[in-house]
C-alpha cells in the first residue's frame, strides 16, 4: 500500500549526487553563450544603440537589438501580448534587456555585452500605487497595444468588481477601517532562469527551458515564430525551485530568435540579479471597511485593493480575479464589496506567485479580525471560529461550498501553539486563516504504458519543481495497476514526449494530473480484465497474463486518462474552483523591545489536504511554504530608488530566511478527511504554509507589545520605531 | 596556466587561464555540473566544495588558487554509486525539495560533521547558515545532519 506512505522523493538519488540535470548544466555541441545588454535606470526613452563594436570583438556572432528583429515586433505574455522580445524605443523597467550578444564563449558575450554603447535619456517613472493613480504620471504601456480597452489612457489594466448583498444597507455596530500594505517582493528561486534554444531538422526549434508550463510556451513561440506546434519542442528539465516565477515566457522567445538567425544552438543564463528584475509577487495597497455585530460576527466587508503591477500585464488580471474573488477569506459575509485594480508601473513584471495574491488579501482580511476581537474584548480564535463557514455553507453565494471542516483546522492550530495557556513575558501569540481558490477550468492528460514484464511509464506534462509531483504520480499508478512503486518510471518535461497538461500551478497537479494519471490506469485494468477473459485466463497474476499475451516482442498495454474543468464564461472565475486551499497558521513570538527583534518560539501551520498521498511531501512543502511566508513577513521587500533601480539587488541585500531565522520549533498539521477531489480524496497542497503567516504573526507581535503594524515586513526598525513611538522613517 | 589538483581522488594537470573562478573551472571545463552556480557572491552556498577538506565557495576562488590541493565536489561523495550516510539522511528525512541548493548542503554539511561529528541542532543550524534553500527545507535538512552524525555515532 503505497499511498499514504511517505515514499522517497522520484529523482532523490540524482539530487543529492548532482547528476540531476537543470537547464544550466546542460551543454550543446557549437553552442553560443547569450548577453543582455540593460541600462541603468527604470524608464528611459532609448535614442541610439551602436553595436559596431560589439559586432567586432572576438568571437562575437551576433548583436541582436529591436531593429533586426521582425517589424513590428513580436509581443507575448500568457494573457495580452504586450512584452516585446527587446525593448522597443523606451525600456519599462530596470533590467529589461535593450540588446543581446551572441558568442562563442561567456567570456566573449559579457566582454561584447560591455561594448554596446547605449545613448539614452532616463523618463520620470511610475514605480508606486499613488503615481500609477496620478493622471499627471506618464503611460506605461502604448494605448495603441489595447486599442478597444476604455481604460488604455491609464495606468489601471483592470479594475473588477466582486460582491453580494447590499453593503450600504448593513447594520453594524463596531466597523473597523484601516489599510494594509504588502511589500514586492521577489522569489529568488535557488536557480537563476536559464534558456537553451537550438535549431532542430525538419524547419523546426528546441527549447530548454525551467518551465511549469511547457505547453504554453509552446503555444506562444509557435505564434511567434510561426511554426506548427509539432515544430516546436518544449524541454522543461525539472526547475530549480519556480514558486510561479517560472510559469510564463521570460527570455525564451529571444533564445529561439538567435537560434534560427545563427543556425546555431544558444544558451542564457541570468545572473540571479538579472532573475531580481525579471520576476516578483505584485504588492498591494488595501483599504478595508469592515462591519461586526456586537457577538463578533461579520455584517459586511467593503474591501479596495490595489495591486501594483510591473511594466507588462503577464498573468496580473488573473491574480486580481482569484485575489478579490476571496477577499473576504473563508467566512460568512452577509454582504460584500470588494473592488480591485491592476495598475501598470515601470517596475518588474509582477508575475504568479505562490498564493497568487492570497497573502496580500489575507493580510488584511486577518488583522481586521484582529482588530474587531480587541475593540470587542473578544478572543481572537472565539472571533474566527463564529465566522468561519460551516463545511457545505455556500459562503460565495452560488459557487463552491465550503468544502472543508475548516474549525477542525483552526482548533487544531490552537491547541498546538498553546492557546489560552499562560504567556511568558515579552511574549504574544497569533492565529490566523486563509483559503484559495485552486485550479477552476483546464485539462490534464496522461498516458500509461504497462510493458509486457509488468513495470510502467507514466507520462506526465506535470513539472517537478521540488513538490514531488513524479514520486506522487508514480505512487497512483503503483498503486492502480497493483504493481511494486519501483517498477514505475515517470516521463516529464517534454512537448515531444508527453501528452497535454494546461499547467503546474495553483496546487492542481494532484488532483487533476492525479486523476488523470487514474483514469489511465483504469483504463489499463479494463483492457486487462477483456484481455484475462479472452485467454480465458480471470485469475491469473498480471504479469502471468503480459507475459503470455505479449512475451518480449509483441507489445505492451496503453492506457490513456484525462480530466478537465469546463470553462464557464458566466463565471467570474471562468469556472468554480475544484477545491479550496486552507490554511491555519499559529505563531508564538517574543519580542526584543530594545532592538525591535522578533523571535519566533513556536510556529504551527494546518493544512487541510483530504488526504495526504505522501505525508513527508506533504508536510516538508507546508514548512517550506511557511519558511518563505516568514520572508515577506520579517525581512523581504523590494526597494526602489528615485530612478526605478531595485537598490537591493542580489542575495547581499536582499535577504531570504536562513536556517539562522528559523521557529525554535515548528510543526506541520494535516487535516485528512478525505473529502477533496483528487485521488482517494485529496485535496491541493503547497501553497498554504504561507497564506496567513504575516497575520498570525504580526498578531502575536502585537499581543508581545501593544503596538499594531499594518505594513510589511515586521523588520527590526519598524517594529522597534512602532514600539517607540517613532512611526515610519 | 598549469595546476595540479586532486579532483575527487583523481590527481590531474589542467589548464586554466588565471580569471576563471574554481566553480566555472568545474562547470564549464571539467563538467562537474553538481556544483551550482546562484548568487556568485558567495551568499549563497549552493557551489561550496570543499578544498583539503574545507568548505569554500568555489565562486569565490579562482581556479589557480586551488593548485596542489584536494577538491572534493559533490560527485565525489558517492562511493560505486552507493550514498555515503549524509546523502542518504538527506532523502530519508525529506531534506530534498527542488534539489538546486543540496550539492552546497550535504557538502557544507559533511564539512560540519568532519569537524563536529555529533553537533547539536544550534550547531547545525549555525554551520549551515550559509547554504540557502528557497524550498524552506530547513528542518528536514538540519534533520538529515543530526540523523547522519547519529549513524556515525
């Protein structure tokens, strides 16, 4: 009985010998290395670019700038096609790339790259929400690259209105109003993305490339480039950690490009400085009006967010959607407003990001309560629990209900961190919630080959960024086809090979990669069943019956599965989602008043997963997930200088949790009641771990203090400038 | 120019021009893709080799600078493709998520160990500092290190 065993990680063995292959470790015959040439400021109108130069040092093949490049210029995105492969008379943010060298070695593309002279003239910039909203601030984007849309003479891309009942008519008697402020921040996966792309026979092009979404990105450079989908091939080696950082088109459109001009294979590796400016989570400003009766339940939520997007749209209005969508997070809300806007900035391009706007909502939604229960005298988990929606309540009114116990989760987490138990002194604890909405419409496809000795092959579009996707996909088909988990091989990561998955993202590859990979199996045991009764064979072993219909020359069974969502258009969504992802975090902290330290002695998140396929992949993506969320929540933020330019650029400046940062304790919780949609009643994972960790800890900080923070992050000076009265520098 | 090394047991003579970095020598000219280029600052961890048995960021070396010493890579940890106890604590305990940064861990790790063979988890947590995991698997690393020096107990 394979599922529910916490199996060794598929792919374990190659990660701790280093002979697991990442994009950058991978080396083609006659291959060229790729430079970007930036300049060095946000905004700027670009006035000449000379490459006479460049073009002449040794062992330079090719400078490619916007001039050589088709006309116009071929844009991308997953949504809008805004992003032009280089820039294109102005540079939008810092670090977009105006230029690229093409050499036969490093050394000779970043020697090159120096040699490209640049004349520009820097524009004032729109690097924050107040500038975005000012009509005196320049356009980022051409209106001409949205000519229907009514709002292209602003910086708003979307603004989207969400709600039930009438606010303006809701009794209350304590309403709480305050904004909330999440920080960019950026995902700083270990590996820097990396691009290989190479002609292929046939008029066709390879890339390689740390993808989550490897048909996407064959379906856009097919666009681009022209090409039929079956001339595009898509390799998407295991990524080195993604985050959502790696689901959309980056660089590879500009890889692709030099491969057909030079005939020849090309590689780029970003620097991790480079991969800063590529990539980041949207940050936010959130106005939120709340409503309470006297006993501590909702009346009504009245919620604006704006979320500060980068220079180009890519996956932003599906963030705001999803985000707004649950504003109100997992409770009952008689009535509810809640408006949001994506505004254009000349910042990086904000992208998915683990939680997909979830934690910003959560930030808000949570210290709300918080500040509810302590005008109410109301105890902060009393408060949440006579809220939460009961599992079956339509707590969106015609969508999915809750499909959890939910209050199992938060007294869970209660008990863990010692709730009510006696505090020591300087200490304070939190507890908060936060639900997602997962994966609504797509399709997943998968493919089964039982071969004639009994073992199988799961083909998969699945990527295994470090979720365990491989070892968890091979665990269902051990499982299904009845056979040891070491007799199966999972294949991923190659448009050629695999057959259609929509995405790895939203916590989905469980339950619908999952099933798919299910059905094909059962699609297995039926032939299995039909071919038993013809060889007159029902009860012999499997193996037995393979070996006498197939012995080792006459072929194997295929067993084919899919699952899908159907789009709705009525939907907000496009679709209701097929589970939510919910989270309970606890935090105890002690607070040094002297220099404004926070030290977290307990840290407890519960996940509600239906069921745990592999208890150990499961709990070590919660931690990780709460680690990352203790990031934007106590030390990350992007800052900007008056020119656009991220002043703390790289792993020096900008820092990340480090074993050094981590609870003195912390535990994961699973709540497994088996009543998700994937396999054997699972549910998605992953994501939660850092969906409510700033509000549960910043509640802690303020039960250690007094003083309430409603910016991010909890950094030593604010908190320690809080505590003393000195408020923001 | 002309060194002498020792990688992962095998003495060899190579030729490097004196501006390349250890870790480049041993990406891009050896092949020894295990170690893993991040920060290239030498904040991160993830190329740390060791160098006569202590730990460096091989970003932060040139490759000259390592003549006629003894570099172990993570390719050298495995013996006839049989994990030494580290790496196999590693996966028992769910230290491996995305995998980019555990080269830099069980080097850093093994590092730790040769010095301290039975450290406590502040030790631990104190002796990899230095190797960052995006994946967040600190816990399950730490405790792969502390099952590890058990097995050696």
């Amino acid at each position: 009985m394979t599922i529910g065993t916490s199996e060794r990680r598929f792919g374990g063995y190659e990660r701790v010998t280093g002979s697991q292959q990442f994009v950058a470790d991978i080396s083609l015959e006659q291959m060229l290395h790729v430079k970007l040439v930036h300049v060095d400021c946000g905004h700027a109108r670009i006035l000449s670019i000379d490459t006479a130069q460049a073009s002449a040092g040794p062992g330079v093949v090719c400078v490619l700038t916007a001039a050589e490049l088709p006309q116009p210029m071929p844009r991308y995105g997953p949504v809008f096609n805004d992003r032009p492969i280089l820039a294109v008379g102005e540079t939008k943010y810092h670090g977009q790339a105006v230029a690229a060298v093409a050499a036969e070695s490093k050394a000779a593309a970043e020697a090159a790259a120096e040699l490209v002279r640049v004349e520009y003239e820097e524009l004032p910039g729109v690097f924050t929400v107040a500038a975005a909203l000012d009509s005196a601030s320049p356009l980022v984007q051409e209106p001409e690259l949205r000519p229907d849309d009514p709002l292209n003479h602003t910086n708003v891309l979307r603004e989207k209105r969400f709600g039930w009942g009438d606010v303006e008519a809701a009794k209350a008697d304590l309403i709480v109003e305050n904004v909330y402020m999440f920080p960019m921040i950026t995902h700083f996966a270990i590996e820097p993305h990396a691009f290989i792309a190479a002609p292929e026979g046939g008029g066709g092009v390879a890339v390689w490339t740390a993808t989550q979404n490897p048909f996407q990105m064959q379906r856009i450079l097919a666009r681009m480039l022209g090409l039929p989908v079956a001339k595009v091939r898509v390799r998407a080696p295991d990524p080195g950690g993604a985050f959502g950082g790696k689901q959309h088109p980056k660089y590879e459109p500009l890889v692709a490009f030099l491969a057909l001009r030079t005939g020849r294979p090309v590689r780029l590796l970003l620097t991790l400085e480079e991969t800063f400016q590529e990539v980041r989570r949207t940050s936010c400003e959130i106005r939120a009006r709340t409503g309470f009766h006297g006993d501590g339940t909702i009346s009504f939520q009245d919620i604006r967010s704006d979320f500060l997007m980068g220079a180009y749209a890519d996956i932003a209005e599906r963030v705001i959607d999803k985000s707004n969508y649950l504003a109100c997070g997992p409770y009952r809300v008689p009535s509810s407003r809640t408006v949001v806007r994506a505004l254009f900035s000349h910042t990086t391009p904000s992208t998915a990001f683990r939680g997909f706007g979830t934690p910003q909502v959560s930030w808000a939604h949570e210290s709300q309560m918080d500040d509810a229960a302590r005008r109410l005298g109301m105890d902060r988990v009393e408060i949440r629990l006579r809220n939460l929606a009961r599992k079956g309540e339509a707590f969106v009114p015609g969508d999915t209900p809750a499909d959890g116990d939910w209050a199992e989760s938060v007294r869970k987490g209660a008990e863990a961190i010692g709730w009510g138990t006696p505090l020591a002194a300087g200490r304070g604890r939190g507890l908060a919630v936060a639900i997602k909405a997962s994966a609504t419409t797509g399709a997943s496809y998968s493919i089964v080959r039982l071969h004639w000795d009994g073992s199988a092959t799961v083909l998969a579009g699945t990527s295994d960024m470090g979720q365990g996707a491989r070892t968890v996909l091979a665990q269902v088909a051990a499982h299904e086809l009845g056979i040891p988990l070491e007799w199966t091989t999972v294949v991923m990561g190659d448009t050629a090979t695999v057959p259609f998955d929509l995405q790895t993202s939203a916590s989905r590859s469980t339950v619908f990669m999952g099933q798919a990979v299910m059905r094909a199996c059962q699609d297995i045991n039926a032939q299995l069943k039909q071919m038993a009764a013809e060889l007159h064979a029902t009860d012999a072993p499997v193996v037995e019956l393979l070996r006498a219909r197939f012995s080792e020359v006459r072929g194997e069974v295929i067993g084919v599965g899919s699952y899908r969502s159907e789009y709705q258009p009525d939907h907000p969504l496009g679709g209701a989602p097929s589970f939510y992802e919910f989270t309970c975090t606890a935090s105890e902290v002690e607070v040094d008043e002297g220099t404004g330290e926070i030290l977290l002695v307990k840290h407890v998140t519960v996940a509600d997963v239906g069921k745990a396929l592999n208890p150990q992949h499961v709990e070590m993506q919660d931690e990780g997930a709460a680690v990352m969320g203790l990031g934007h929540t106590l030390m990350e933020h992007i800052l900007l200088d008056e020119s656009g330019r991220i002043r703390n650029l790289g792993a020096l400046d900008y820092r990340i949790p480090t074993t050094k940062d981590l609870p003195l304790e912390m535990h994961s919780l699973l709540v497994e009641n088996g009543d998700g949609p994937g396999p054997y009643g699972s549910k998605g994972a992953g994501e939660g771990g850092l969906m409510a960790t700033a509000p549960a800890v910043a509640s802690a900080v303020t039960e250690a203090t007094g003083v309430v923070i409603r910016d991010l992050p909890l950094t030593p000076e604010r908190v320690w400038r809080e505590i003393h009265g000195k408020g923001d520098a | 120019m002309r060194i002498h090394v020792t990688v992962n047991g095998s003495p060899r003579e190579l030729e490097v021009a004196p501006n390349t970095t250890l870790l480049d020598h041993l990406r891009d000219d050896l092949h020894l893709t295990g170690t893993k280029e991040c920060c290239d600052m030498g904040e991160c961890g993830a190329c740390t080799v060791l160098i006569d048995g202590r730990s460096v960021n091989s970003c932060l070396m040139l490759a000259v600078e390592a003549d006629a010493s003894e570099v172990t890579t993570i390719e050298g940890m495995a013996r006839d493709g049989r994990l030494n106890a580290l790496q196999d604590a590693f996966l028992a305990k769910g230290a491996v998520q995305c995998g980019f940064c555990i080269p830099g861990q069980v080097m850093a790790a093994q590092y730790l160990l040769q010095r301290n063979p039975h450290p406590t988890l502040a030790e631990v947590r104190e002796g990899l500092s230095g190797n960052l995991c995006r994946c967040g698997g600190y816990v399950q690393i730490c405790e792969a290190v502390l099952a590890a020096s058990e097995f050696g107990r």
